[in-house]
C-alpha cells in the first residue's frame, strides 16, 4: 500500500510542477495533495504543522495566480477587457500550435482586448498587455517555485523514511 501511495504522490508531485505551467491544471493543489498522500502510508509519522503551513501556501498562491495578472494589467494602465484578452489569449495559445504559445497566447490577448476596449490607445494597450505578460511569468514563476518546493519537501521525508520503503 505505501508503495503505491509514493508512486501516486511522486506522479501527483510531477503533474503540479506541469500544471504550473498550463492553466488547465492546478499546480500547487496537485502537488499539495501528491505530499498529503505521503503521510497517508501508516509507518510515517504526519507532520500536521508542514501539512497546514504548506495548505496555506497552496491557497495563497491560488489566490495570488488570479491576482498578479490582472494587477499587472491594471498597474500598466488596462481594462478589464485587457484581463479577460489574457485568459482568453492563454487557452488559445495552449491550443494553438506554435512554439510559446503559452507566453505568446496572454500578451497577444491582452493587447487585442485593449484595442476592442479601445483602438484608439495602441500605446496604452501595448503597456497593458506588458503588464499583463509580465504579471503572468511572475504567477507562473511563483508557481512553479512552490511546486518544486513541495516537490523537494517529499522527497526529504521519503529519504527520512527511507526504512519503510526499503
């Protein structure tokens, strides 16, 4: 039963620090969750002070992901048209087939966003959708960062508990 509670928890670990990157899947929860499941296994001892400090995390980091962008759209001076161009542009970009999609797909949403919003204002859609794209990489940054943390965190307390698997 452990050990296939540490595969499941490992895959778990590697489709967060994926779904990091891809808006389709939630990063930090999958990774959250791939860590609960370690502490699942009966021989090891839970830790609830690093379950609870790194929920707390997770649910930080969530908020945060929906927050950065649209505050990096508004600091540089975009609508809302300009936020819902980069969701918009984002799932496109993962769909679409070209190379970097997914950092081309928010800024292109952004801009086109802006100019619906707005055509006459090119300048200021281009600074919108910069903040934009640059509010994205930072959330996607922050966390792909936590979700290798979380990942890091799992593997010290399998080698801790190396015992139980060997």
């Amino acid at each position: 039963m452990e050990y296939i509670l540490l595969l499941i928890g490992f895959c778990l670990m590697l489709v967060g620090i994926a779904g990091s990157l891809l808006p389709a899947l939630p990063g930090p929860p999958l990774s959250w969750v791939g860590l609960l499941l370690l502490y699942f296994c009966p021989t090891i001892e839970t830790n609830y002070w690093l379950l609870g400090i790194t929920l707390l995390i997770t649910i930080i980091i969530g908020i945060l992901d929906y927050v950065i962008p649209a505050q990096g759209t508004k600091f540089f001076g975009g609508s809302s048209y300009g936020i819902w161009g980069t969701n918009i542009g984002l799932i496109v970009g993962l769909i679409a087939p070209i190379p970097f999609g997914f950092l081309i797909g928010p800024f292109l949403g952004a801009f086109i966003g802006e100019l619906i919003y707005n055509f006459n204002e090119k300048e200021r859609a281009l600074k919108a959708a910069l903040g934009s794209f640059i509010g994205f990489v930072a959330g996607t940054f922050m966390k792909v960062f936590v979700s290798f943390i979380f990942l890091v965190l799992f593997l010290i307390i399998v080698w801790q508990n190396k015992s139980v698997w060997i």
